[in-house]
C-alpha cells in the first residue's frame, strides 16, 4: 500500500481543446481536489485558440500549483471523423506520446507519488482520485463510455487485448462472430457493474504510480508493433514489464467526443458526476435483461429473458412479451424455427391471441396463407382474458387477425370471405385507414366479378 504521508499526485494533460470544452474539463480538476492528498498540476499548452492558452494561464494563476509547459504547434494535427468526433494523424500521436512522457518524468523528478493522466474532453466526479487511490494498483483508469459512431452502442475506452479486442484471448481456436459478439456484451455488462477489473489496454484518464514510472512505463512508439495510438504501446509495454493494468468502474468519466454530447456534458457538471452512476444489477432474469437492453447488449438480454421464460418468470402478460421479444430476435439472427418452436411451446401454456398473430404473420412471410389463416382464425377464437385490454397488444383481440385474414383468404382466391373479414375488422376500428382501402378496392373487385359472369 502507499505510504502514510499523503499521496502527491501531479495532474497532466497535453491540450489542444476548444474553449468551451476546455471551461468544464477545468472546472471539474478542481472537483478533484481533497485532503486526503495533495494536487498540482502541470498542462503542455498544444493550443491553437488564443482563448484556451489565456484559460490555462487563469488557471494556473487561480491555483498557484499549476505549471505550464509549451510544445511547438502542429498544423492540421486532426481531422474530422465519419459521424463526428475526430481522427488523429500518425505524426501527431507521437507528438502527445512525447509530451505525456514528458509529464511522466516531471513526476518522477519532482518526487510525486502518482501522475494522473487525462484527456481534456473528459469531465470527472469529485471521488474519481480517491477510487483510483482505494484501488492500490500501479495502473489504473476510471471508466468512460462513447459512441464512436452515432447510433452505436456506448463503448468503453479499455479493452482486453490486440488493439480493441473485448472477447477472451484464446489462442488457435476459432470462434463465430456471434460468440466474439456475445463474450464482448459480457464484458462491457461487467463493467456496467461498479468495482475493479484487470484489463489489457485502458487510456485517457489514468492513474500511474511512481513505482510503475521508475520501471520503465512509457508511451513512446514501440518500433516493431504495428498498433495505432500511443495507449496501446504504452499498455503492451506495461504489459511486458508486469505491470498489471485494471480499470474502476464506480465513477464513470463523461466524454464530450462530439459537439452533440455538450448538452449532457452540462448536466453532468450541474449534478457533480452524480447522472453518471451505475444501477445495481436486477436480481431476476427479466428485470437484468431489461437492464441489459437498455445498455444495448441484445444478445446478452435475450439470454437473461430466455432464463426468464425456462423460470416461468412475471405474470401471463410478461410471459407474452418476453416470448415476443424473443422470436423477433431469433429472426433477426435468421434463426426462424428457433423462434416458432418457442411459440409453440408458449401457446400450450399461454393460449394468448397475440402468439397465435405472430405465428400466423411468420406464415405470411413465407407465403403459407393457408396456415397463416388458420392460425389467425385461432386468434379470433382465443377466449379474452379479463385484462386483455392490458395486453402489450390489444389490436390482436380486436382488428388484427380480421385484416390479416382478408389477406390470406384474398390470397387463397376468395375475395368475399375477404370483404367479410375486412368489415369484421371495421367493426372495431371504424377509421382504419387501410381497412376503409382494402373496402373500396374488394368492392371494386367483387362488382367487376358480378360483371364478369352476368
């Protein structure tokens, strides 16, 4: 462990940031700061914008433990990325390799016990350093999520291996796409649950001890690995040295990566890092996969609610729905029979119409009118329960499988069983605007037919 004497912790960051950024990711260094270590601070002034230098210089001047270092300006040293955010040149990596080096060895001349590392478009919560302290490890990031790509799934800044690996390492084995996806969901779900994990790359807001400089840590260009980015050299030299490398979970950084993300950005700082918090994980399998979704890990949730039907799980409602989910996801795999067998199984506990309009529209895909009608004949013929006006889908004890049974008779040759079913369907919802149509064009149809064979 450290030291009785408190902890000495030197703050660094090579910045080039736009001012507006840069106003919060200072305002939250000082949330940083306790008495249960002592904080200085030293910046490598990358800056293009005049105004972001005169920002650090009130800094350093409000702090009076604040060093600021310059470094010659590269033109052009990022360019704009697909979706937002931004990609870095490969001459501009090791320009921040060096000057993240360059921090390191002032901590380590000037007798610091910890440097800690950190991306200026990150904003953090006022416990981040004792957590990372708690932790008592020589290595050690606090968590934050992105969407790289807009509409993606949040993911996090560390990684198992390779250069963004976040599926198991195992050697001359191969694994599908699908199992590479689901070992990934499970390791993003564990770090969605506060506490510490060892991990194979990690950067941005990192925590490293005195200890770890003194051993060689570094972030300059390992000649003969062809990773890109100056975090993971540093990670696989860590790695090399045995320098274990762990992220903490507990208090989540927030990462402004795109100009959209300023807006949470302000609600992150009005409410001190308190909106980044994590949930505790649900103690039942439908309440986890509801979790689960919510973070975007599809495979991982329709695990959890599989476990949920195999448990009989919820009331009769919940046992439908998840059912639902369930197929829809199986045919998004392209496991089709996978889900109709589920439905099967369902039906002969839950005769509930709105399996009977599912399995009857998965016939309709495949052209089997004939089934498809059957099935939605039995839906018509399902005794409603007494809170089927609570159903997730009220419209399949009511409309639904009369319009669909238009379809399939209309399909199968007889189109005033068709019109019969349509009006049937009417009778529920009176201004459906596609049902008032298939009512035009089948009396249409049924007068030319009347024509035909006067």
């Amino acid at each position: 462990m450290y030291p009785m004497s408190k902890p000495r912790i030197l703050i660094g960051s090579p910045i080039r940031q736009t001012p507006v950024i840069l106003k919060l990711f200072l305002e939250s260094l000082r949330w940083l700061e306790g008495e249960a270590y002592v904080i200085d601070y030293v910046f490598v002034d990358d800056n293009t914008d005049p105004l972001s230098s005169v920002m650090l210089r009130q800094f350093a001047a409000s702090t009076g433990r604040t060093k600021l270092l310059t470094h010659e300006a590269a033109v052009g040293s990022w360019k704009a990325a697909p979706g937002g955010g931004h990609l870095w040149l490969e001459e501009t990596v090791w320009k921040v390799a060096a000057m993240k080096d360059r921090i390191l060895a002032m901590g380590q001349e000037c007798g610091y016990t910890h440097v800690f590392l950190a991306d200026s478009d990150l904003l953090f919560h006022p416990h981040t350093l004792t957590q990372l302290l708690q932790a008592g490890q020589d290595v050690v990031s606090t968590i934050y999520w992105t969407r790289w790509q807009v509409g993606t799934t949040p993911m996090p800044q560390v990684w198992l291996h390779g250069e963004y690996e976040t599926y198991p390492l195992i050697r001359q084995q191969e694994t599908s796409e699908h199992d590479r996806r689901l070992a990934s969901q499970r390791f993003f779900a564990e770090l969605r649950v506060p506490g510490l994990y060892e991990v194979g790359g990690l950067g941005a807001c990192t925590l490293i001890s005195r200890q770890a400089i003194e051993r060689g840590v570094s972030f300059r260009e390992i000649p003969n690995l062809s990773y890109w980015g100056e975090d993971r050299h540093f990670c696989v030299r860590a790695a090399a040295i045995g320098i274990s490398l762990f992220v903490d979970t507990t208090y989540p950084a927030y990462h402004i990566y795109r100009e959209e993300e300023l807006v949470g950005a302000a609600a992150f700082i009005a409410a001190k890092g308190d909106t980044q918090r994590l949930p505790v994980e649900s103690a039942d399998a439908y309440g986890r996969g509801v979790e689960l979704l919510e973070y975007g890990f599809e495979l991982l949730a329709m695990e959890a609610w599989q476990e949920s039907w195999d448990k009989r799980e919820g009331d009769a409602r919940q046992q439908v729905q998840l059912l639902l989910e369930l197929d829809a996801h199986y045919g998004r795999q392209g496991d089709m029979m996978r889900g109709r067998s589920l439905l099967l199984e369902g039906l002969a506990e839950l005769p509930y119409a709105e399996l009977h309009c599912r399995l009857g529209s998965k016939c309709m895909d495949n052209g089997n009118w004939q089934e498809a009608a059957a099935w939605f004949r039995a839906a018509v013929g399902t005794p409603r329960p007494d809170d089927w006006e609570r159903s997730i889908d009220v419209s399949s004890w009511t409309w639904k499988p009369y319009i669909q049974l238009c379809v399939c008779t209309l399909q199968l040759g007889d189109p005033q069983r068709a019109f019969e079913y349509n009006e049937r369907g009417l009778m529920f919802e009176p201004d459906h605007p596609t049902m008032l149509a298939n009512r035009e064009a089948l009396l249409a149809m049924l007068a030319e037919q009347r024509s035909t064979t006067a």
